[in-house]
C-alpha cells in the first residue's frame, strides 16, 4: 500500500505541473487526440518535471499492482486528486476551503479501510481472450479521443476525462495480465501493447481536456474511468478479493475514497464570470 500511495503522490503533483504547461501552451486544432499539442506542452519545463514523476509514479503503480488488488490501487490512484489539491494550494497559492480539507479527510480515511480489508492480489492469470480484449480497449480509447473532437465544450470534457480514465485503467488491468517479461514472449503478449497504447492515449487525451474544458468535469470523468471497470475486472476475471470477513470494509472504503475524489474534482475550476452589464447602447428587450 505505501507503494500505491506513494505513486499517488507522484501523480497528483506531475498533475498540478502539467495543468499549468498545459494552459500556457497555445491551443490546438480542437481535435481530442492531439498530438501536436503535446509536443507543445513538451516545451514547458514544468510538463517535463511531470512526466518524470508520472515515471516514478508509473514504476510504483507497478509495484503496487504485483502485490495489491486493483481496486485497492485504483482508490489509491484516485486519491491522487487529494495531492493535487494540496500540492495546487501551496504552488498557486490557493486556499482549501472546509469542504475540500473535509474530502481530503474523506479520501484518507477510505484508504486507511482499503489498507485494513484489502488482500494480496487474484491468482489468476487472465485469459488470452482478455489480454486481446485490453488491446482493442486501447484502441477504443483513441476513438474515443477523436470523436471528443467534434463534441461541444461542456460534453467534450466529459468524454475526454472518461477516455483518458479508460486509458489509465487499461494500464492497471494490463500490468497484472504481464505474467512474465521474458523475451521473445513479451513482446507476443497483446497486453503489452495494450498499455503503450493504452497510457500514450490516456496522456494524450488527458493533456486535452485540461487545457480545453472544464477541470471538474474531466477529472471526475477521468476518476471514474479509471476506477469501477478496472476493479470489477480484478475481482470477477483475476480474483482479487479482502481478507477473510472484510469485504464490507473494503466496499465502505473504496466507495468512501472515491467519493472523496470525486468531491475534489471541483477544486481549482475556476469561478463563473458574471456577464457584463449592458452597455448604453445595448437594448434589454
């Protein structure tokens, strides 16, 4: 578990970094899959310092997903917004409000049941048909980045985030379907494949949606995304399950840690402007 949080703290602060490059870079096509944009936020020394900790980061998920069930370090992952906040407030000097300190609290404490009821990863090994079921996800995941494109702002943020979770999840589910990383038979795994395309699009998508739409909106989308599908794959297709008789515990403790993320996914949204008066040479009827 000190794995899974440590990686959260990794990304939720890479998040912080990359928001900011992001925002600052000049804006692109409008496609959801951009690629140029990336390379754009690439220029930004900030962007830099967070892709190396989303590597720290990714090595540490890793860890934590050969040991840990995936629902246990997909709420860790989450918790990743609670960093975030944090770590926003002190860079951007903006303060948490009561509300947020208390989803902050909220996250902490479904972790602190997920460390209590969670035990060691499923036995199984997943099936081929899987594995080939994760590749075609991954692929799904640019799709889905496409068609973002062409939505509106307030939609488009929406399926950006989902896709970018999608993505991430993929990642989580593709990890523990690498048995081995012996050559040549790595490279004949399809789940290797899944989570190159997998975290490339997820990225890409991710870059996106916080530079073009709501920061609410995509991040509850991405939490979500990247949480539910792949913690129903670990328990019903690789057998991950909680110690003897804490099942409860940790359903109470993955619902709380989750909600508690997704209650931070408001933070740092910019207010609403208020709409200028009309001008003397404007008519209100």
């Amino acid at each position: 578990m000190i794995c899974a949080l440590a990686s959260a703290v990794c990304y939720g602060t890479a998040s912080v970094l990359q928001a900011m490059a992001a925002r600052s870079a000049a804006p692109g096509s409008g496609s959801g899959v951009d690629a140029a944009l990336l390379l754009r936020a690439l220029r930004q020394w900030r962007y830099l310092v967070g892709l190396t900790l989303d590597g720290a980061g990714f090595v540490l998920q890793v860890v934590a997903l050969r040991a840990l069930p995936i629902y246990a370090v997909g709420a860790a992952l989450a918790a990743s917004l609670a960093v975030t906040a944090v770590v926003a407030a002190r860079l951007m000097r903006i303060r948490l409000k009561r509300a947020e300190w208390t989803a902050v609290a909220g996250v902490c404490v479904g972790l602190a049941l997920l460390g209590l009821a969670s035990g060691h990863e499923g036995d199984r090994a997943g099936s081929d048909a899987l594995r080939w079921s994760m590749l075609g996800a991954a692929v799904g995941v640019l799709v889905i980045g496409a068609l973002a494109g062409r939505l509106p702002a307030k939609p488009r943020a929406l399926v950006l985030g989902l896709g970018s979770g999608f993505g991430f999840g993929v990642v989580e589910v593709s990890v523990r379907l690498i048995d081995s990383v012996a050559l040549p038979g790595l490279f004949a795994n399809p789940a290797l494949y899944a989570l190159l395309l997998g975290g490339g699009a997820a990225f890409l998508l991710l870059t996106s949606a916080l530079q073009r739409g709501s920061v609410t909106t995509a991040t509850a989308g991405m939490v979500i995304g990247e949480t539910i599908g792949p913690a129903l794959i670990g328990v019903v297709w690789l057998g991950d399950r909680t110690r003897e008789g804490l099942a409860p515990l940790a359903v109470a403790g993955f619902t709380i840690a989750v909600a508690g993320a997704l209650a931070l996914a408001r933070f740092g949204e910019p207010p609403a402007q208020p709409k200028p008066a009309p001008g003397p040479g404007h008519s209100s009827g």
